[in-house]
C-alpha cells in the first residue's frame, strides 16, 4: 500500500530539524536545513506554536501536470517522482504547487521537491510525522 507524508502530532514538535537534515542527506546528499523540502517554522511571535510545512502529497498533483520536460511525474498514491536529469529549471511547479512547499534550490536552479521517501518521519525523535498508508488512488 502506498505512503504519504502526513504531520500527525505538530504539538510534540520541538523543532530539532532532525526531519529537515535528514530530508536533505537523503535526498541530495547535503547537510543543509536550507535545501530540505520539509520545513519546520514558527507561526510568528515570540510564543507562538510551530508549524510544518510539508508536500500533501496530492493524487493529481498540480506540480506535475504544470512540468513542461515530465520531470516530475505522480507518484502511485499521492505525490511526484523527481527525475532531476529531466528538469530544466524553469519553475512552473513552484507556481503550481498548491501547498505552497515547493521552492527552488539556489544552488542548482532546480526545484526542492518531496519525493515522499519517509526519512523526515524515520529521524524525527517525536513522531510528529508519519507516512500514513493510502489507497492507489491517494486518498
């Protein structure tokens, strides 16, 4: 059955970034909280509670429909397959993007996209995230 990155317990959140460097290892080999495609944020103020912003793994996602080279493709269950080698940089799935979560690496000019691996929820000490179990359909 597929996975999709879900935020279960954002209370339990203590915003140790272990789930934004553990995105970025895996995905692109870095140590950057800065590169993740999962980010952990305050709402504002002092006092404020946390918040995370992460892909919802769509069943039609927008982001890929908008990809002119199909560089990102969806994923069985909800979310995008990233084929890098394909993508040109052009930007159309930051637009497209309805959650708001895609942005583009200033390194290489290329998107930082979730690809749904689950490493964000492995590494996170308090179960905040979970990669809940959805139909083929993604829902």
């Amino acid at each position: 059955m597929a996975r999709v990155l879900t935020v279960k317990h954002i209370n339990r959140c203590i915003a140790c970034y272990s789930c934004m460097l553990a995105c970025t290892r895996t995905v692109s080999g870095r140590f950057s909280l800065a590169a993740s495609a999962i980010q952990i944020r305050t709402r504002g103020g002092l006092q404020s509670k946390l918040a995370a912003d992460v892909c919802l793994g769509c069943a039609e996602p927008a982001c890929a429909a908008a990809c002119p080279p199909e560089a990102l493709r969806p994923r069985p269950g909800g979310g995008v397959r990233f084929a890098r080698s394909q993508c040109d940089g052009c930007g159309a799935c930051v637009a497209a993007c309805i959650a708001r979560v895609i942005r583009m690496d200033p390194e290489d000019s290329r998107p930082i996209v979730c690809v749904q691996c689950g490493a964000c929820a492995k590494y996170c000490p308090h179960e905040v995230l979970e990669m809940a179990a959805v139909s083929e359909g993604g829902e």
